[in-house]
C-alpha cells in the first residue's frame, strides 16, 4: 500500500508543480509515468509507452488540423460575418445569438476558439445596452456547452476515456446533457443581468447608453463613434466588429498576440460585406456539415465512427485544393493538448496498473455511500478546474472515477458525464481562461464589477453544479 500512495503523491505533486510553474503538465507526466513505472513496479519502458493513448491522438490532431484550415482559409471568420449580419436590433436576442454562434465555433475542435466571439460580443454589448456580465457569461456558456461536442476537445477526452475503460458514454448523450445544463444557465443569467432588456426595444436601449457609449469607447480601446444611430447602423457596426475577429481566432488556435486579439480586435482589415464565400470556404461548409452527418448516419446504424480520421480526410482534400492554407494549419495542430490527455493518461495508466487506482476505490467504499462518493468527486472536479486545466481535469479524473464505479451502485456514463460537466461549469470565474477573458475584454470601469460577479459564480458552482448534476442526472439512472 506504500507504494501505491508514494505513487499517487507523485501524479498530484506534478499536477500541482505544473500548474504553478507553468510548465506542460504533459511533460512531467511522462517523466513522472517512466520514473514511477520503471523504479516502483516491474513494468519495462514498452508497457509504459503502450499507456500512451493513441486513438486520442489522432481524434484530437484530426479535429485540431480540419478546422484549423477552416480558421486559415477564412472560412470560420466568413460565418462569423454571414452570421452577425442577419442578427436583428433586438437587444434582448444578442445574448442567445452570441450563444448559438460561440457554441457552434466552439464545436469545431478547441473550445477556447469560441473566444474569438468575446471581443465581439463585449463591445455588441456596449452599443445595444447589454450588460457586460450577461454577455460574458452567454458566451462563456457556449464555449462550455460547443467543448463537449462530439467534434470537440471536452467530449473527446470524457467519452473517450470513459470507453477506453469499458464505459458506454454516447457522445451525443454526453453532448446533449451538457447544452442542457448550459441552456439552463443561461435562463439564469438572463434573469440575474438581463430582466431589463425584456420589453425595452433597442434603439430605447442604445438611446439610455448614448451619453455613456463614447466614454465607454474611449476605455475600452473602440473607435468611440456615437451608439445611438438606427438598428441597422448598429447592426453594420457589430459587422464591422466581426471582421476584428480574424485576430482572435489565431490566438485561440495558438496563434498570434492574445493582447492584440482582446484589446484591438475592431483594428483589423475590413472586407467587403457582400463578397460571396469563395469556392474553398464553401467547399469547406460543405465538408464541416458533411462530417456532422457522416458521423451520426454512422452512429444510427451501429457503427463507431473515426472522427479524427474523417476530419484528416477532409484536412487531405481541402489540402489538395488549397496546399498553402494546408501548410499553415499544420502547426495549428493542437500538440499541446495531445501531449497534456497523454502524459496524464500515461501516468494513469501506470497507477492502474500497480493497483493504486484501486486504492482509491476503496477509498471511495470506506465513505460508505457511492452517492456521497460521487458527490465529492465532483466537487474537487470544478474545485481544482476553477483555477486550472479543465482538459487536465478531465483527463485526471474521469480515469480515477473508475473505482467507484466498478464498486457499483453508481451508473458509469451517468457519474462520468456528471463529473465532465461539473469540471467545466467553474470556468467563468475570472481565474481560469474565460473568466479572465471577460474581464480582460470590458471597459475599465466595469472590471471590478465583472470581476466581483464572476468570482461568485464560478465559485457558487463548485457546490451547485455537483447538487444539479448529481441530484439531476446521478441519482435518476441510480433509480431507474
């Protein structure tokens, strides 16, 4: 049993140590798994490396490099604008638009992506009256809700681990309760921030901030032209905002200065708005929707599709017809993360395979109730996420809820989706990246506000996720 706990000790001090030192938590992790393997048990370096998972890998560098073409060939950045052009002038509906749109970005692979809607929407918010915290959090909410998509980085690393492990979590299952949980929060956040925007038409509402829309311009970085013309210039102008993004999609792909993505987004090239989609982005549209209904044609008669080779597929074509954007999405591929899920399931892999996990498991039997168990596991899930990787999270935790559910009592896919969606739930708050992001993004005179909201809830959900998730989806599978 020394051995085993030494070995534990050792997965949570590197976590810890990464995240402190802002090292790759996927390198220590490796070194971690080789060391702990080779010097406490009896495994040999080949059984160390077979830990690594390489079906995850190529889900997720597929994904990754598909829609990284879709970003460099302009294709992302084209919906945005198709898209914020028939939003109408109706303030009380730009936080849902927001919301559909960031999910739909977030979706495509790496949720962090749907950060290019932030600068967008914060300054969408200032011309129409929205409050700055509704917007943050409809936008927050999508990228959490797009993350779990079958296509996305959230639901890849949770229904893949929990398959590798022999549970049948469906993706969609997993993706649906996720957009629910999303959707409900946003009700929410509507009725905290948004219960004014009800019955107010917008040009009342962009008249109420016309005093306050230059000084608030001049904060922000904006361009400070008046906010109280027609819906139709206001609708022009979120436009025109849009075509900034280009900036903040490079950052959220990993390219690029974050400063220059959140601060002066509004500086970029303009376009012209009626320029048709060009051959290789409608080509592109076609391939995104294709993968979409390839995956669940395949999924309705009983076949497991390969996402990461289909998106590969599609990478190779849209190579082809285009080679210079399919050069520049290689190093678009998201290694980084492939190398954090790796190194921490690697590591994982070993502590199954000397018994610490099972360790653990008893553990989760000596409380006495699998419900309770549950329950606290899903609390140090957003507790630790709040201020630090969710992917990490999720590839930690999901691997050592596997005990307590070979205990029994508790349905698997249940308590793994439960655990996926409390882990990600914390993240508005301003210290992880979203949060931050919101923050970073308002005018200066609104950070301290935001920033005293956000820090009340994403902390409130640390405990309210687990109830809602636990009590709403946990313990009806354990019924019925």
């Amino acid at each position: 049993m020394l051995i085993q706990i030494i070995a534990l000790l050792i997965f949570v001090a590197l976590f810890a140590i990464g995240a402190v030192r802002g090292v790759q938590i996927g390198v220590l992790m490796l070194v971690g798994a080789a060391g702990t393997g080779l010097l406490l048990t009896d495994m040999v370096v080949e059984d160390i490396i077979a830990e690594f998972p390489l079906d995850i890998m190529v889900l997720l560098a597929g994904v990754t490099y598909f829609f990284a073409i879709a970003q460099e060939n302009g294709t992302v950045d084209r919906i945005i604008d198709w898209a914020l052009d028939r939003v109408g002038s109706s303030a009380v509906l730009l936080p849902a638009v927001f919301f559909v749109i960031t999910g739909c970005i977030a979706a495509m692979g790496a949720p962090l992506a749907g950060l290019v809607m932030m600068p967008v929407g914060m300054q969408v918010a200032r011309k129409y009256g929205v409050d700055y915290a509704l917007m943050g959090l409809a936008i927050c909410f999508a990228i959490g809700a797009g993350g779990f998509a079958p296509t996305s980085l959230y639901g890849i690393v949770t229904y893949s681990t929990a398959r590798g492990a022999g549970i049948d979590l469906s993706p969609y299952v997993l993706f649906g309760i996720a957009v629910v949980t999303y959707l409900i929060m946003l009700v929410v956040a509507y009725f905290m921030y948004g219960r004014s925007l009800f019955g107010r038409n917008s040009a009342a509402a962009v008249a109420s901030r016309a005093g306050a829309g230059s000084t608030e311009a001049g904060a922000d970085g904006s361009d400070g032209t008046d906010s109280a013309g027609t819906g139709s210039a206001g609708t022009d102008a979120s436009s025109r905002i849009s075509r900034g993004s280009a900036s903040a999609t490079k950052v959220a792909f990993g390219e690029g200065d974050e400063d220059e993505a959140l601060f002066d987004s509004s500086s970029s090239e303009h376009t012209d708005d009626s320029a048709p989609f060009t051959f290789v982005q409608i080509l592109t549209v076609i391939f995104m929707i294709g993968l979409v209904g390839t995956v669940v044609v395949l999924a309705a008669i009983g076949k497991d599709p390969d996402i990461g080779l289909l998106c590969f597929m599609f990478g190779a074509i849209l190579s082809l017809v285009d080679p210079k954007t399919g050069k520049a999405a290689l190093p678009k591929i998201d290694w980084s993360t492939v190398l954090l899920v790796g190194g921490i399931i690697t590591f994982v892999g070993v502590l199954q395979n000397m018994g610490a996990v099972d360790l653990l498991g008893q553990g989760a039997e000596a409380i006495g109730s699998p419900l309770i168990a549950a329950f606290v596991l899903c609390v140090v899930g957003g507790l630790v996420s709040a201020f630090a990787s969710t992917t990490g999270i999720l590839a930690a935790l999901v691997p050592l809820a596997l005990p307590l559910i070979a205990a029994g009592g508790v349905p698997g896919w249940a308590l793994i989706a439960a655990l996926g969606v409390c882990s990600a739930v914390v993240d508005v708050s301003p210290f992880s990246t979203l949060g931050a992001t919101v923050v970073a993004t308002a005018p200066v005179e609104d950070k301290p506000r935001l920033t005293r909201i956000l820090v009340k809830f994403g902390m409130s959900m640390v405990i309210i996720g687990p109830v809602a998730l636990v009590g709403g989806l946990v313990v009806p599978a354990m019924i019925f």
